[in-house]
C-alpha cells in the first residue's frame, strides 16, 4: 500500500536521493511503467529511474502524490 511522505526517516527509506525534473508514464493492461531522469536545455534527457507497478499501485501512487501537492500548497502557496 502507499504511503505519504514525512519528515520522519524510515527504516526502510532509500539511502540515496536522485533529482528528476522529467517523467514519461506508459501503461499496458496489466501494468504501469514511470520513467524519471534529467532534462537540461541543450543537454541530452537522462532517464535514471524506472518504476514498474500495477495499476491499483498506480491509483495509490496518484492519490498520494494529490494529497502531497495539496498539503505543500496549504503550507506555501499555490504551485504554478
């Protein structure tokens, strides 16, 4: 299940934090694929990272993601 993200530490967090300013989304049927990497003008995009999920995980992950933005938003103002 997903979960939203705090400032507390996890023992199970990742050691290692990448920035991504780039996303592509695919899907077939059965599954979801998210593609994040580095996109610079007059640089080539750099995928770094793929994550592979279904589509329940999928609706998890955009139920978090809305809940985030929102929380930020209340906090520091609308996002452009």
């Amino acid at each position: 299940m997903a979960q939203r993200s705090s400032s507390k530490p996890h023992s199970h967090s990742p050691s290692k934090g990448v920035y991504a300013n780039y996303f592509e989304v695919g899907h077939t049927a059965f599954e979801f694929v998210i593609d994040f990497g580095q996109s610079y003008a007059g640089r080539e995009t750099c995928c770094h990272t793929r994550i592979v999920t279904s589509p329940t995980y999928a609706r998890a992950l955009l139920q978090t993601l809305t809940e985030s933005v929102e929380e930020y938003q209340k906090r520091f103002g609308e996002v452009e």
